[in-house]
C-alpha cells in the first residue's frame, strides 16, 4: 500500500507538525506533500521522508511570506500528483484536504481546524491584515469559501483534533468527524521538585493567542510573567509591558521544559482548537489558566488541572490568578500529569489506526457491493462502522 501523508506547509514545528510526525511513525514509508518546505526548520524525522513541495516553492520568498500566497493555494494543492496512492491522510488547517486523489484511494483528512482566516477568523484576520490584503480579502474570500466547501466533499472520513473542530466542521462542510485528540509526547516532560516565583505564557506571538491581555494582567499585578515565543506581536507586547514581564524569545526545549515544570502555572488567554501547551504544562504537573473556549474546555478540569475564566479582558485574568493562588496547595501534581497522559502520542496513532482501518475496509467493501452493471451501490463518506468509531471515542 502506497501511503501519502499531505501538510499545508512545512517551515517550522508547531502542533500540526507533530502530527505529521506520529503518522510518520505509522507509515515510515510514507511520502510527503505540501505547499511550501523549509528543510532547515523541521524535524530529522519529517526529512528522512521523500518530500514534495508544490509550484509555490519556486516562487521567490515563498518559504518565508507564504501565508500572502493564500489565492494561489488551491491551484497549487490541486496541481499535486498523487496517482498510485492507495491511502491519503491530509492534516489540515491551511487547504490541504484540497488534493486530488485518485479514484481508487482512501483519503482520511486529520483536521486541526476549517481555515480559520476565511471562517470565524475572518474579520479578526482582515483587521490585522496589510492594506492590501485588507482590500482583496472581500473579493477572494467568498470564492475561497466555496473552493473550501467543495473540496471536503473530497475527503471520504473526518478526524477532528477536538470536539470544538468536530462542530465547526459540521456548521462549515456539514460533515461528520470522528474525534482523536492530537499527539503530545507527555513522557517528555517531568515534574520538577521546587516551583519558580513566575507564571508562563507561551505559544506564537499572534494577535488572536491574545497575550497581551496576559503581559497586561500581570504588569497591573506588578508579579512576575516570562512569555515564551516569537511573532510579529512581539514589538507590540514589549511596548505595552512593565518591568516584571520577561521576554525569553524562541526558547530551546530544554528551556522551555524546565520553564514549564517550574511555573506556578500557564497562562493560556487564547481560544484555540485544542492547544498543545497546556497539556504539555500538565505532563509537567503544573496548572493552567485559561480562558475557557474551545479546546481548553476539553483539557483543563476546573480543581484539578487548572482555572478557568469567561472573558478575554485583563481583569477577568487577575479575578482568576486571585482565585488559583487561594487554592494552589490544592493542586496536586501527580494527579495533574495522569490528566495530561489521556493525550499521549500513543493515544493517538491506536486512534488514527482503528479509523484509517475502517476505512480501508469500507472502501473495500464499497468496491465488491457492486450492481451488474458495476455501479458502486453506495460512497463511504460516513463512518461504516460507527461501533468502533464510537470505540475511538472512548479510547480519547
């Protein structure tokens, strides 16, 4: 069985990349393909597979601004050749579930998110977009859209990274999704004896993690923060931060694995698909706060692994850090990181192994019910076996 492993784009190693490097475990034999790859940003283990990049490549500047090519994504994804493939697994958030696969093969798309910049994202996007991009956005979005809902009618079965993706996926393409919490490697992270005199924030310095509500909070607080990360948000945090916030920039593993087991806890003020960091603070047996939407309503048990607040305002951050040191004896540690290994990189592949599994069959089975005449009685778009994707469920 020929297996093609499809990425919206490879320059760094973030969430989405780490799934492609579980389902690399899976398929060692795998190929990928993607829009745009920078080779010296990703994992050895993502560059001992062959890699195919699309036409975007050969564009000048395209590794680094590729994100302004947005209009010529579907052509590009669409331009890839995947004739011999028997299985296809795209891991989507950019376009990728837009690839046309050849007839005879099953394509499982794995779904961080329905592109979030031309969805509910949109007009946040549009607002902190360039002039230009501000004034084409109208023009291009709707025919996106279109180009987006068309193109899940490609994909025979949905995996959703959370139950929040799982909706947004039936509002959007009005398809159902089987839910697999992505891979956290939580065996790499390890509770430390003494605790820091700090709280963390980290993740990319973009507009909707909303840090600057923390790096507020927390200068109006006058206690100590270290926000971890890099992005085009930093100039802007670093202006509007006091003296007790610390910026460590894009901080090496090591660094951020002793910073996570020492924090008194994580600040998340985002909302986000399902977000890796506070499960990754969990495996260090530390807590998290976080705005509670999206995917931290799925991760962080209010009194056991963290806090939860209501509104993305300073203030509401303050009410909840007041709230948490009231009761932080009462976090325990250990407890926190047995939460955090229901996430596990394991958990993961026997999920996406049963689903791929059942799917394979019910292609084959699609293929033998046929009528005299060779016409396919029925297209599995919809689970075939809905017992042991129900099965799934319970395993995550």
């Amino acid at each position: 069985m020929r297996v093609a492993i499809v990425h919206y784009w490879l320059v760094s190693m973030r969430g989405g990349e780490k799934v492609v490097e579980a389902l690399c475990d899976m398929y060692p034999e795998a190929d990928i393909f993607t829009l745009v790859y920078d080779e010296s940003r990703v994992s050895e283990k993502i560059k001992r597979h062959k890699v195919t990049s699309s036409f975007l490549q050969k564009i000048p500047g395209a590794v680094k601004h590729y994100q302004s090519l947005l209009p010529l994504m579907p052509f590009a994804l669409e331009s890839l050749d995947l004739s011999g493939y028997d299985l296809i697994i795209s891991s989507e958030s950019g376009p990728a579930k837009g690839i046309i696969a050849p007839p005879h093969s099953t394509h499982v798309c794995y779904c961080h998110s329905p592109m979030r910049y031309i969805w509910d994202h949109y007009h946040s996007y549009r607002a902190n977009a360039g002039l230009a991009s501000r004034m084409l956005l109208p023009w291009m979005a709707p025919l996106l859209r279109s180009w987006d809902v068309s193109t899940s009618m490609r994909v025979d079965r949905f995996v959703a990274n959370s139950h929040h993706v799982r909706a947004r996926i039936g509002k959007y393409y009005g398809r159902s999704a089987t839910v697999i919490y992505p891979p956290v490697a939580v065996d790499d992270y390890a509770p430390a004896t003494e605790t820091g005199d700090f709280y963390l924030c980290a993740g990319q310095l973009v507009s909707y993690k909303r840090v600057d509500l923390a790096v507020r909070a927390f200068t109006k607080m006058g206690r100590n923060l270290v926000v971890i990360g890099e992005g085009k948000e930093l100039a802007a945090l670093k202006a509007i931060a006091g003296p007790t916030i610390t910026f460590l920039g894009r901080a090496p593993f090591p660094v951020l694995k002793e910073k996570l087991a020492r924090c008194k806890a994580l600040i998340f003020p985002g909302e986000e698909d399902f977000g890796l960091i506070p499960v990754e603070t969990m495996a260090s047996g530390r807590p998290v706060i976080a705005f509670g939407s999206g995917g931290a309503l799925e991760t962080v048990v209010p009194g056991l692994s963290g806090v939860l607040f209501h509104e993305q305002t300073p203030e509401a951050i303050i009410d909840a850090v007041h709230a948490f040191e009231a009761e932080s004896a009462a976090f325990d540690p250990a407890a926190i990181r047995e939460h955090a290994a229901r996430f596990s990189t394991r958990n993961f592949k026997l999920g996406m192994d049963l689903v791929i599994q059942e799917e394979l069959r019910a292609r084959k089975t699609a293929s033998l019910q046929t009528t005299p005449h060779g016409e396919t009685r029925r297209f599995p778009f919809e689970p075939a076996f809905p017992a042991a994707a129900a099965e799934t469920d319970r395993v995550h």
